[in-house]
C-alpha cells in the first residue's frame, strides 16, 4: 500500500459528510482536472523520486559557481554602482549639489531625480502580473522620500571605493514634512498624508491616501455576525477573540542583490541580474525607459538566494540609469546595510481573530481582520495581505460563516514587500494560535479540535472564493494528507508521552500548528518551455522557470528525463533568459515545481510523441506500442529498442526526410492545490526567568509525490529556519525618527549553527492529480508553523500566551508575572 | 583594477600554491584582492567580518578575508575553497556537501567548508555539538544548518575510513540504484 493509500485511509471525515460535501464540490462549476496516467508505484518512477545530485552543487563547493558579481571580470569597462538615500523619513528633496562628487577623480556621473537618464514615470518594482496588483508609487531616484533610506541620488564610478567616496560628497537639501510611524496612528484626519492624489496610478481596491490607506478589502461567506450574535444567546457555544502581532522580518539574502547593466554588441539592454523575475523585470524596464521589450534581455545567472526580496526590480533601474549615464557597462551591489536598511521586508502586522463555536468544538464563525504595515510604498502591499487570510482559513472549509477584511497603510518605515510565505507566516500565527486558545479554554484537545474541522479530500478550497465572487475560482481539494502528517508528526513529537523535567520550576510542552500553502497563484501564472533533442541522444531543455538556488533546475531535468526516458544528466537546462527560454512568471507564490515544473512535462511528453514516431520508423512498429526508458524506445509488444542516440542521429542524419526532434508545452491554470503541513514544537521552559529552550522541531508535510526527496527536505529545514527566527529573535525596530537600529548581522537575530534545535523532517506522499508527476510545491509551506506551534507549545507548558512576535523570555516573565498577579 | 581611491601597494602572496604580487588599493580587503584576481570561490556577503562567507586560509588559519587588509597578509600563503579539490577530485568535505545535499543557493558554502576542513584537521570526529559550534560564524539562510552540519559530520566519517551516510544512500554520483541492486539502509556497508 503506498502512503498515499494510507493517508486517505486515516480520513476520519464521515461518509454521509464526505458525499453531501462531494455534491456539492461537484454540482458547482467545479472543473474536475482528468487524473493523470502518470501515477505509478514510487519504484517506477526513479528518475522523480531520486535524490539526483544539484547539478551545480560541484561548482558550489569548488567555489566555481558564478553569481551576477563574478561576472565583473568579463567587462575589462566595468564601472561601478552607488546609491546616495534619503536621511529623513519624509520630505521632498530641494536641492542637490553633485559638484563635489563629480570633482572626484575617477567618477563618470552622478544622478538625481531631476537628470534626463532618469525616468520620472511611476511604477511598481513588484515582479508581477501585468498589470500589477501593486499600486504605481515609485519612480527611480525620488525628490519626494518617505523612509529613511530612499534612494535620491547614485554615482557611478571607475571603482567602487571611489563611489563610495563620491556619494558621501553629494549634498542633499530636504523640505522635512511630520511623519507617521505607527501604522494606526497612520489613519487619523491629521495624520501625515505620504502620498498626494498625483503620486500614484494603478490604484488598489478602497485606496483611500488621504488616509494613508494602500487598500481596504474584505469578503464573506454566510452571515458572519449573525453567527456571533446567535452563539452569544446560547448556553452551548461562545465567541472568542484574540490579537495577534508581528514585526519586520528581513529576508537576510546571501548575496546582496546586484546587477550589471550594459549595451551590447547589437545595441541590446542587457541585465545579468539577481532576480527571481527576470520576465517581469523585463517588460518593467522596457516600460519604464520606453524601450522595446525585444530589446531587453534580462538573463540570472546562479542567485544568492531570494526568498522574495529578488521578486522585486529594487534596483536594476538605478544600474540601468548609471549604465545610460556613464556610457560604460556598470554594476551596482548592494551592501548589507542597504539590505537591511533601505530594500524588502516581510509587513509587519496586527491581527483579530474571532470564532463563533460550540462546546463540542463545532466551529460556526471566524473572523479574521488585518491591519498590514506596507511601509513607504505599496509593493505587494494588498496581495500579501489577502494571503493572511485566504491561505489559514481553508485549512477549516466547513465552517459555515467566515469573514475575512484587511486594511493596508503606509508609514514612514521600509517596504514591506514578498517573502517567502507572503502573508501565511502572519495569517498562521493568528489562525492556529487562536484555534489552540480556543480548543483549551474549551478543554478540548487542540489537535482533536483542529481535525475535526480540518481540511479533507473533496472538500471546496476556499482560498481565492473568500475574496473574490464567481464560480471561476471554485474548485475542490484533491489532496490532502494533513491528517498524516499530525499522525506522524504526533509520533515524531512524543505528543502522546512527553516527560516533564526533574526541577520544579522547568515545564516542558508540546504545540502544533497545521499549516497550508498554494502552488503558484491561482488563474495568474504561464510557465512555457521548450525541448531539443541533440544527435547523441541527449537533450536540451529550455525553460522560463527560475533556479533561485533551491535545486529546481535539477528537478526540471528529472520531469524531463522522466518522460523522455533518459538519465537527468542527459538533460541539459538553459534557464532564465529572456533571450533564450520561453516565458515564465518566475519564481514566487511556489509556482516553480507545480507551474513551471508541469511547462516542462508538457514540454518533454511533446518530444516524446516525435520519439515514438522515430523509434516507428526504426523499428517498424505502431507508435502506439512503443514507450521509453533505460535511454531507449522500446516496445511494449516485442521488446524489440532502438536507443535514443540512434534514434537522434537517424532523424538528424538519416536518409529520410530529416527532423530536428522538438517539444515545446505551456502551463496555464486556475488551479493551485495546497501543500500541507504540520509543525510540532516541544519545549522547556524556566518558569522563573521566563528562558525557554527548544527541545525539538518536527514537520511533516504533504507535497503530493516528493520530486527529488533531499532536495525537498531542504526546502523545509530552510523554511522552519526562517520560521524559527521569526518566532524566537527576528524583527526591526526604528528610533523615534524612524531611524533603523538594524544595520548588519551584529545587530540582527538571525539563528546560528548553535540555535537551532533538533530538527526531524518527514514527507507524507499523496498524489496531486493536476501536478507534475502528483507533485505539488513545497518552498513557502514550511515558513508558516514556528510560530503558532511555539506560541501554542509555551501556553501547553506553562499556561501563559504569547501573542506578540518574536517572543523573548522577557515577554514569558512578564506573561507569567500576569498570571501568577491574576491568580493572587 | 584595484580601487585607486587611495594610494596602491603590492602585496606579496602565494594563493593555492602559486606565488603572486597584487597590486591592492589601500581601501581594499583581502577578499575584495583575491576576487579581483579570479578567485570567486571568496564570497563577500556582508560589510565586513559578520557572515563567514569569505573564509580562506592565511597561513594555515581560519580568517574571514573581507575582514583583513592586504597589507596583513603579505608574505602569507593563502589557501581558498578552489585549492581543495576539483569538481572531478573532490575534497572528502566537498564531496559530503554534494552528498548530503548540504547546497542550496551555496553563497556560503566556500566558508562553511573551509571552516569544516579547518575543524576536522584539529579534531577528526568532532560531536555535532562540536560542529556546530565550529559554524557558529557562518550564516546560512537556506538550509537551516542542518544538512551541512549532517555534511561535515559524514566527512569525519569519511576521513576516518568509514561509510558515507549521505542522503544519497552513499552511492556513486552516476544515478539511481539499477533494479535488484538494492543500496539497503546504509549504501550496503551493514547488515541489515
């Protein structure tokens, strides 16, 4: 029996509320996507299911690896990049003074917002969509700044130690206007308005700037306050509401984000650029500087690391503008201060949580309202803030009233922007926080509770029909292993039979969260790619999807080889640029295995169909009873093969009308099936300072069929870290002028070697029918859990409940101290 | 070109065993005279001295070479990550990072490896706490530590003489098991 077979088995929904939620998920217009032929037993399909090496991992440990940097010595020309940024948070730029920088040996150009290289049109840097679901709000180098750390000026120059000194000579003049800080405070009359009525285009839904608000949304299904109201006159049910609230989180990329802009031979706009969108950036620069999109070529080399900040163009128009200025090849790095100072950052929020439910645990109600901070600019701002809800929420498709609202505002702070997670990180710690309070002040046991209302096979996916009307989106859940994954998480956890410690005043407990994500973003993606076949039998597969270093350019030669029949390193990837792939949306929403990695299939099965017809040829047989594998085309019927290398020089070479064997596939849906998961957290702590230890970490997730299982692994223990910061030591904090504290690693609580606990992953195999191979995505998923299972493991150990992240052992002191005062 | 925004001076340096003067700007650290000479294998990943990504060895010495002048290290024999190994020659420590899967994004694996090479020189079968502690300084931000702590770990091992236990099931690099050539629990090195 494989697990998938098992985890469905373990479903402990009941058959009379499985068939009447079955009508209604197919009496709708719900689109019942064919279950695929690709569903085999784990043993045949090795080339999915095998831990095939990084097909860079060779050049990494050599130190061979390039990253847009290590391109420099390409470019004997190359000049160098440095931006000058506002230091206020808020007021217009009055004059800038460049002689003194221009007076410097070695500086080609200095640029202000007033120079002609640099384009005054608004736009989004948000790698998206067009148009973006991102307010027009920025231009390149700004006369207007509203956080400290806008960039108002940059230099270029021979080296960068020279445009460095350059950019501390430019003198910057400012009107300085009040600012707003909070982000509440941020929608009073009086408040500081950021953004004039001509400021912004392509506004967002219920803009209101005169209030500073980016957006305002909400969405109901049933009759939310009926419910409360109803509840609240019975004796078997009651209304609950808890607060919730989160910080800044920086994305801590690797490698700074850095470009190099230059012209090349053919007077083509070239980028070798550090992004997760190289598509978007395109159709953004061309757009901006009034360029044909033909003639921008946006091409990512290996990156280090994105994890959203790099969903963004933050800089490639100032490289872009320095390039034009200097007439030269430029490059712009930034520093690790700018990282933390001036680029993306997870939206801090404020979150209420409020659920109608009846004594058994029958859950009637939920509300759920966010106050996102979006910072100086709008970037992401709406869309990460419907994430909050539309991705926690499903996670309980049966509760029959639910509401969802946001308000989005700016203050005078950095921008918020994607990270990995992208409102679920927020929205989960809210969501399962809450569910967990809620299940314990009903003396229910809270993974008892959360399963009793948890998502199961066949019911309707709620995360786009929240917010938006209409039965396009309706679609039901085809799999779903989140029962397995607490199965097996409680088992990995002890849950069952935890020791407490020996000393009296240590207390041990154990928290979970369920956890859910999407793949890709549901009705807005395209993945293309395209297959070549070479003579020797070997393929080149071009494709649109980006590799931010999470391995997936090997997971794409796998689907390929796969299909095609041939070891994945007789796949050669060509990835990323706009140039020489097909188009991609890029790496974000966890697009990459499920969108992108389905364009590939579709891309290889289209090869495959001209390979049997060769391999016909050959071996004169029906196409229809011939298959590959092993490196060959094979029959089904005979056994008689022709390998694939006969097969390539014949169609090549051959006396026969010759073919250059190809395949090309698109993938475009409204679907995206959530992954699931489940975070166990058991800890220890010290009820008399309020320290608390981390015993261990457990995530069980539910990716449909695990393509490259060590590579998937990967993409949790990274999430959990990320999630662990966020729960336990990361965020910002700004002085009273909005002045950053966080300026590098030193100042940031970013988790090392000897922070981490011990950490057990565990992949429970379902079978995703729409995916590639069952396959759904993986990387965001496991960036949700830290924090709720933490919030919920310390309220299991010693009763006390943390509610603002991160949590220091001086916030459980002081929960404790409340405790003990209320008690006395 | 070195950065001529202050005077230049040649340094005098034996990199990976080829004995070399560089012409370094004084504003320049050792990483940014090393990358500037091809060794890219030194990363620069913050502003100085706070992420281990530019790790070599100075004279036998673990340094973070973005935090060093040129100047402090004339006359030192330099040794990057290139020095270890090659791509077809591994370094037992390289090749447990493939292995293991210990490479995301891998901007930070050149200083993580050359901090483990570093810890299994003095102490050959370190406790995990020991490794940790020995990455302390080398941030990583995809990986979660934990496959390159397993990494360095299965290295000593392999130092040692005995089974990989990489995630790999320690099987050659050429591909997958061949039907009925089970690779068993551990890459067949035990019993079971």
């Amino acid at each position: 029996m494989s697990d998938s077979e098992k985890a469905s088995d373990l479903d402990d929904g009941t058959d009379s509320a499985r068939a009447e939620e079955e009508k209604a998920a197919t009496s709708g217009t719900v689109d019942d996507a064919a279950s695929e032929p690709d569903r085999k037993a784990p043993d045949e399909r090795e080339n999915i299911t095998t831990n095939a090496e990084k097909d860079d991992a060779r050049k990494i440990v050599t130190g061979e690896a390039r990253y847009t940097a290590d391109y420099r010595d390409r470019f004997p020309d190359l000049a160098h990049g440095k931006v000058v940024r506002s230091d206020i948070a808020h007021g217009h730029v009055e004059s800038v003074d460049t002689s003194a920088a221009e007076a410097l040996e070695g500086v080609d150009a200095v640029i202000t917002p007033f120079d002609d290289v640099v384009p005054d049109k608004l736009y989004s840097s948000s790698g998206q969509s067009y148009p973006e679901p991102s307010p027009w709000d920025l231009t390149v180098l700004r006369e207007h700044v509203r956080f400290v750390g806008d960039p108002v000026a940059a230099v270029v120059a021979e080296d960068p130690e020279t445009a460095d000194r350059a950019a501390r000579k430019v003198d910057i003049e400012y009107r300085e206007l009040d600012a707003v800080f909070d982000p509440e405070e941020a929608f009073d009359e009086d408040a500081p308005q950021l953004f004039e009525a001509n400021e912004v285009e392509n506004k967002q839904s219920g803009a209101d700037y005169s209030r500073n608000l980016e957006s305002h949304f909400e969405g109901e299904i049933g009759d939310v306050d009926a419910a409360f109201e109803n509840a609240g006159d019975r004796d078997n049910a009651r209304v609950i509401e808890t607060t919730w609230e989160t910080p800044y989180q920086s994305h801590c990329v690797p490698e700074p984000h850095t470009t190099i802009a230059y012209t090349d031979e053919d007077d083509r706009h070239v980028f070798i650029t550090s992004t997760q969108v190289p598509f978007h950036t395109r159709r953004q620069i061309a757009h901006l500087f009034d360029v044909p999109i033909r003639d921008v070529r946006v091409t990512k080399p290996r990156i280090g690391a994105g994890f959203g900040s790099k969903q963004e163009m933050a800089i490639e128009p100032i490289a872009f503008a320095l390039h034009l200025a200097a007439g030269r090849p430029v490059k712009l790095e930034m520093t690790r201060r700018e990282e933390f100072t001036a680029l993306r950052f997870r939206h801090p929020m404020r979150m209420r949580m409020k659920t109608a439910v009846t004594d058994d645990g029958d859950i009637e109600a939920m509300d759920l309202d966010t106050l996102s901070n979006s910072g100086a600019y709008g970037t992401h701002g709406m869309t990460v803030a419907n994430n909050v809800g539309t991705k926690p929420l499903p996670l309980y498709p049966r509760v029959p009233n639910v509401r969802f609202s946001g308000d989005v505002v700016h203050t005078n702070l950095p921008m918020g922007a994607a990270m990995r997670g992208y409102g679920a990180p927020q929205g989960h710690f809210a969501v399962e926080s809450h569910m967990d309070e809620v299940a314990r002040r009903l003396d229910l046991d809270p993974i008892e509770f959360r399963l009793q209302n948890a998502v199961r096979e066949g019911d309707l996916d709620r995360s786009v029909a929240i917010l938006k009307d209409g039965d396009r989106f309706t679609r039901k859940i085809r799999s779903c292993g989140i029962r397995e994954c607490v199965r097996r998480g409680k088992e990995a956890i002890g849950y069952d039979d935890l020791e407490q410690p020996e000393a009296d005043h240590l207390h041990r407990g154990v928290g979970m969260a369920l956890i859910a994500q999407g793949s890709g973003v549901a009705g807005k993606e395209l993945g293309a790619a395209q297959v070549k076949m070479n003579e020797d039998g070997s393929f080149h597969l071009q494709v649109g999807g980006v590799d931010t270093g999470t391995g997936a350019d090997t997971m794409f030669s796998q689907i390929a080889a796969e299909v095609l029949g041939c070891p994945p390193e007789d796949v050669v990837v060509i990835a990323a640029d706009t140039d020489l792939t097909p188009f991609d949306y890029g790496a974000y929403a966890s697009s990459t295995t499920y969108i992108s990695g389905r364009a590939v299939k579709n891309a290889a099965e289209d090869a495959k169909e001209r390979l049997l017809e060769w391999g016909a040829k050959l071996l004169d047989e029906p196409p229809e009873v011939l298959d590959t594998g092993d490196g060959r085309v094979y029959s089904r019927e005979t056994g008689n093969r022709a390998s694939l290398e006969e097969i390539g020089y014949e169609a090549t070479y051959g006396d026969d009308q010759r073919e250059h064997i190809l395949g090309d596939g698109n993938h475009s849906t409204d679907e995206s099936p959530p992954p699931y998961g489940a975070q166990f957290v058991d800890v220890t702590v010290n009820e008399e300072t309020g320290e608390y230890d981390l015993n261990k970490l457990v995530f069980a997730a539910d990716c449909g069929v695990a393509i490259n299982p060590a590579l998937v692994e990967g993409q949790i223990e990274g999430g959990e870290h990320m999630s662990l910061e966020y729960a336990t030591s990361g965020g910002l904090s700004f002085d009273d002028d909005g002045n950053p504290d966080v300026l590098g690693f030193r100042q940031y609580g970013m988790p090392r070697t000897t922070d981490h606990p011990e950490m057990e992953t565990i992949l429970v195999e379902t079978h995703e029918p729409t995916g590639p191979f069952g396959a759904k995505s993986i990387a965001e998923l496991p960036t949700n859990g830290v924090p709720p299972a933490l919030s919920n493991a310390i309220r299991d150990a010693v009763g006390v409940r943390l509610t603002e992240l991160p949590f220091t052992a001086d916030d459980v002191k002081a929960a404790l101290d409340e405790q003990a005062g209320g008690e006395r | 070109m070195p950065n001529t925004g202050g005077i230049s001076v040649d340094i005098e340096l034996t990199i990976n065993g080829e004995r070399t003067t560089v012409e370094a700007g004084s504003a320049d650290d050792l990483a940014t005279v090393l990358r500037q000479h091809g060794y890219i294998g030194v990363k620069c990943g913050c502003d100085g001295g706070t992420c281990g990504a530019s790790k070599v060895f100075v004279d036998g010495e673990v340094r973070m070479a973005c935090g060093m002048a040129p100047r402090e290290a004339d006359g030192s024999e330099i040794r990057t990550v290139a020095a270890l190994g090659t791509q077809d020659d591994l370094h037992p420590v390289q090749q447990a990072f493939v292995d293991n899967f210990a490479v995301q994004c891998g901007f930070c694996i050149p200083g993580m490896i050359i901090q483990a090479v570093a810890l299994l020189d003095s102490n050959p079968d370190p406790s995990e706490r020991e490794v940790r502690e020995a990455l302390s300084d080398n941030v990583c931000r995809c990986t979660g530590y934990q496959k390159p702590v397993e990494a360095v770990l299965d290295a000593a091992g392999r130092m040692r003489g005995e089974q990989s236990v990489a995630a790999d099931g320690g099987q050659p690099a050429s591909g997958p098991p061949q039907p009925g050539e089970s690779a068993g629990c551990c890459g067949g090195g035990c019993d079971e």
